[in-house]
C-alpha cells in the first residue's frame, strides 16, 4: 500500500470518530483520521462527556421501559429499526470501550431522562460519565487535546458531573470537595511546572483523552490541519477523499469505505440561515469557532446523499460570554436554581425555566413566534441568587463579585439596578409585566407550587438547584435589590441535521438506497434518533453508538475479519 492508501478514512475526531477509528483497527483495517483543526477533540472534547446508554448492563432497567420511552420521545422522527439499533447495540457499545481501552464510562447516578412526563422514563441510570482519566499518559499529544469549555471548569480545574453538582447545588460536604479539587491541583507540583492545564482530565476532555490514548497504542495515525474537502467515487462506490492538508491538496484512497465525522453546520451563518429557524447566529453555538461549518455534509450532497433534519439543533438557551474562545455559553444547570424568572419582552415568564435546555430553547422560538419578543430573552435575578448561585460567566458573587466582571459586560448583557422598574426600563421589558411576574414567583415560592408551568415537579428540575431551598428548590423569592439581567439567546452545542442513514450508519441517497461505501455519524448526520434529545449525553451517545455499528457493517461486510477485536 502507497503512504495515502488506507482501508478506512474518518473524517473529524470528536467522540464519534475516535471510537469509529479504534475500533475499526480493532477489526484489523488500516485507518488514518483526518481533522480540520490544530487540536483534536471537536466539540466533543469541551462537552461534559455525558453518554445516554439505556441498557447498558450498570443502571437498572429494562427494554420494555427503555423501548417505550424512546419510541414516544422519537415519535414519527425516526425509523423503529434505528430505535432498536440504539437499544441494541448501546451496551456493548461501552462494555468495549470499558474492556478495551483505558478509558472506563460508570452510571452517573442521579441524572435523570430529560422527559420525565414519558412512559418508561427514568430518574437514574441511562446517563453515564467517563471516569477521570490521567492526561500525562498522552504525551505530546496532550498539548493537541482541544480544552474543555471554560465553563465547565473550576477556573481551568477538571470537574466531575458529581463534583461540579455537590458544589453548585451545595450539597452536604460541598466545601470539602471543593477543597480537595484545588489542593489535588496546586500539589501537582512537576505537573504545574510544566502547564496551568490540569492533567486530571474530566468530561469531554477524559473521553477524547482516553480515546486519542488507545489510538497511541495501536499506532493509528490522525493528521491535523486536514480538511476533507470532496469525496472520490469510482464506479458506483466512494474510493478516498480530496482533503486540503496545510497548503496543498492531496487524494487519500480508501479501499473500504470513509466515515463522515466531522460535525454539524452550526459555525456556518449561510447554511444556519437557509436550514434553521429564524432568528439564527453562528455565534450564539457554544461550540468551537469556525471548524463546523458543514463541509463534509456539502460533500455527500454533491454526490447525491439526501439530506434530513436539517431544521433541527441541539439547542440550548446560550449567553455571551467574551472571556471563552467560543465565545458563547451554554445555560444547562443554572436553570434549575430557584430565585430566578426568564422573560420576554412583555416580562412575562413564557416556560418552566428548568425544562431540558432542548426543550427551553424550543420554547424561546415558539413564544417568540407567539409574542414577538423572547429572542433575547431576558434571565432575571437578585442579590441573593447572584451571592450564592452561577449564571454563565458569572460565578456566585461571593467567588466572583460585581467588581470583577469586566466593565464592557455591562450594558452589552449584563444588567443590574436597585429596582425592578429601572432594570425593566434598562433592558427594554414592560415594568409592570416583570414587577408582576416577580410578585407571582414570590408567591411560588411561598407555596412550593408553580401552577403556571410545574418548575420543580420532576426528579429532572430539581437535580441542579439548591439543595437547602424549600419547600420547592426551584422556587425560590426574588426579593433582595440589587436586581440583576442577562441576556439570552436561543443557541446550540450542535446542528444535527446531515446526510440520512440506515441503522448501520450508511448514507442513503435520493433513491433511499445506501451509497457504497459511505458511513456518517454523529452531528454530521441527520440526527439517528431524529427530534429526541432524550437524556444527558444524548447527542454523544447516538454519535459513538452509530460509529460502532457502522465500523462493525463496513468491516464485515466487505470481509474483515469478524470479531477480530
Ligand atoms: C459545553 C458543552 C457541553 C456538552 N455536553 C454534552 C454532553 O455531556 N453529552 C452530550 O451528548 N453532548 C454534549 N454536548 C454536545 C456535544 O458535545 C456535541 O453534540 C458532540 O460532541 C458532537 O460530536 P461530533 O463528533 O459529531 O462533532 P465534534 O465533536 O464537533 O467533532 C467534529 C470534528 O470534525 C472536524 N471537522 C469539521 N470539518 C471538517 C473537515 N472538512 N475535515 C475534517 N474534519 C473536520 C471539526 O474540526 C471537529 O473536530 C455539549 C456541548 C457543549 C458545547
């Protein structure tokens, strides 16, 4: 074979490809990656890392329970063989990334299914995390892992899903964990010589570390700064990709077939405008700038692939936040910490502001649609919430006072006044719309009931909220000047419209029919579970699952070895 004559080309190294990769050389084929950036990792490596894994053989469950849920939460969106797919080949799925690798995925105990209201839902046990894993055991290459976003960090150090939950919600013995996270940090003394970046790797980053660990090991290649550009089809069958490799164009054949993994659409202004509901930002995507701009999905297009769910988004409600270089954050937990009210334009609540963060960008769009005025939407809170709860950039005042947050932060999309009319007048909200919201929620608050939208009903709302609030943790009074805004856009951690695939990840063309040799998976294809975003880690989970059983079909169905893992 010629240096660019491959078995297997994966194109982008988020979760999806990194799995694809390994476990394809596992199956005895030759494999090289290919990725756009400077760094590995894609969105995947800044992410919390989440899996949603039904069945995976450490929670407790069942398929009747599993197959409910997930055929409600897919409704018509799907085809019922992905659905199984999913449920089938989830567990086995991470039992070979636990037995083959040095990475070890375990329940994250407590996180529940985004729908609670769902036949078949679960408070626990279908959310699993990656457990820590050691960065000093990559090498050189650890300086390449792309970093964790900075939100989901303490200042740079790595966080569990449980750590960062005992100390947000101050949960019993918060404060010892949080001590032992800084002390583990600064007395890492020949680690701190060499970086500020933290070698316990967590989250997103612990997942591509421990995957970019076991493609050391095997020696398989990933090349950076390449970016495929086009597919080579010869008679009926994809041969290779055209990819831009530093300042020249190179062919790399592949003799089996080329995994497309190379993101979504959200970095790509055009494509959002033309395929997402409107009003659409590129910047409003808490993913890295500027890498997922849909290529790889233009270029199963130009060979005919058909395209699906195009007008769908990982969506999440997104505030700006110019000290990240992704320059936007997701709001993900702090919803759920009573004390707060998110309005329109009118200052009126629109929805539970603890709903999945799926569901609550959904909500902006279709009250927005409704009343014309929650994009932005405006999160509103007092002195008490900002002395003891996070909001984006904001960490709670006690950490981060009003003093530090940079002065161009104020009046761009932070806000503060001793009252409530002036802050109303301030954003541009009618003041007696969120004098009387505000007035409701202290009423809420009292009762522990919230009878317009059931903010706190579920195991869900109330995983990040503080634990000492009652009756309703997330209902909590709005009652101590200065009061604060923020301002809020209907964002994403993704695009998850793409090429339509079977439930062996194929790319399926106008016809219906697979194009030969053509695999797509994760954000770069339309989403395998259609419109659910059914639990945390439900957008990395479909990603790797589907890898896997496209690698496992494209092996064996042209000959590999099977099972030669
Ligand atoms: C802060 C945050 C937390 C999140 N937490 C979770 C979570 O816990 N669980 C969960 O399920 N989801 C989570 N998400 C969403 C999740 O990270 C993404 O949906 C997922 O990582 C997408 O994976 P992917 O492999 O499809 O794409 P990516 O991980 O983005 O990888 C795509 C790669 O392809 C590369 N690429 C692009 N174009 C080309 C090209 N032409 N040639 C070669 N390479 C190319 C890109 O540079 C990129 O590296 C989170 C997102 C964010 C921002």
């Amino acid at each position: 074979m010629q240096d660019n004559e491959f078995d297997l080309i994966v194109a982008g190294s988020g979760g999806a490809a990194l799995l694809a990769a390994v476990r394809a050389h596992d199956l005895g084929l030759k494999v090289l990656v290919i990725e756009k950036g400077d760094l590995y990792g894609g969105t995947t490596a800044t992410s919390g890392g989440a899996l949603w894994i039904p069945l995976n053989g450490q929670g407790k469950d069942d398929f009747e329970s599993a197959y409910a849920y997930l055929k409600a939460a897919v409704g018509d969106t799907t085809t019922d063989d992905k659905v199984r797919a999913y449920l089938e080949s989830g567990g086995e799925m991470v039992r070979y990334v636990n037995e083959k690798t040095a990475l070890r995925y375990r329940v994250s105990e407590g996180y529940a299914d985004y729908y609670q209201e769902l036949p078949g839902a679960a408070a626990s046990g279908r959310a699993m995390e990656p457990e820590p894993f050691n960065g000093a055991l990559l090498g050189e290459e650890f300086q390449r892992l792309r970093p964790t976003h900075p939100g989901s960090t303490l200042n740079g150090i790595g966080m569990t899903i449980p750590e960062s939950n005992v100390m947000a919600t101050k949960a019993p013995g918060w404060f010892g964990v949080v001590l032992r996270m800084v002390l583990r940090y600064w007395f890492d003394i020949p680690w701190r010589f060499r970086t500020r970046r933290d070698r316990r790797l967590c989250l997103g980053s612990a997942l591509i570390g421990g995957l970019r660990h076991a493609m050391l090991e095997r020696g398989i290649p990933l090349w950076l700064e390449c970016a495929l550009e086009s597919l080579v089809v010869e008679d009926g069958r994809v041969r290779g990709v055209v990819a831009r490799r530093g300042d020249q164009t190179v062919t790399l054949r592949a003799r089996r077939g080329v995994v497309l993994a190379a993101g979504g659409f959200e970095r790509n202004q055009a494509m959002r405008e033309q395929y997402l509901p409107h009003p659409t930002r590129q910047e409003w995507a808490a993913t890295p700038a500027g890498l997922n701009t849909g290529d790889a999905i233009r270029a199963a297009e130009a060979i005919g692939a058909k395209l699906e769910h195009m007008d769908l988004s990982w969506g999440t409600p997104t505030v700006r936040n110019p000290a990240v270089p992704q320059g936007a954050q997701p709001v993900f937990a702090e919803r759920g910490f009573g004390g707060s009210v998110c309005v329109n334009r009118q200052g009126r609540r629109f929805a539970n502001e603890a709903l999945s963060y799926d569901r609550f960008q959904l909500a902006m769009y279709t009250e927005h649609a409704r009343s014309g005025g929650a994009i932005p939407a405006w999160w509103v809170f007092d002195a008490r919430y900002r002395k003891n709860c996070p909001f984006g950039p904001l960490l709670p005042s006690v950490a981060f006072p009003d003093s530090k947050a940079p002065k161009e932060w104020w009046g761009d999309f932070l806000f503060k006044d001793d009252t409530l009319e002036g802050l109303a007048r301030q954003i541009g909200v009618d003041a007696t719309g969120l004098v009387e919201t505000v007035r409701r929620n202290n009423e809420y608050a009292r009762t522990g009931v919230d009878p317009e939208f059931g903010r706190g009903n579920s195991v869900h709302d109330r995983y990040w909220s503080l634990r000492s609030a009652k009756p309703n943790p997330c209902l909590v009074p709005i009652d101590t000047a200065p009061y604060y805004a923020v301002k809020v856009e209907p964002g994403d951690t993704g695009t998850r419209g793409g090429p339509a695939i079977t439930a062996h990840g194929q790319v399926l063309d106008q016809a219906g029919q697979p194009v030969p040799g053509l695999y797509c998976v994760g954000n770069n294809s339309a989403a395998a579970l259609g419109r659910a975003y059914a639990g945390p880690g439900g957008t990395i989970g479909p990603g790797m699952v589907f890898a896997f059983r496209a690698v496992n079909h494209l092996a064996g169905s042209a000959g590999a070895p099977p099972g030669a893992a």
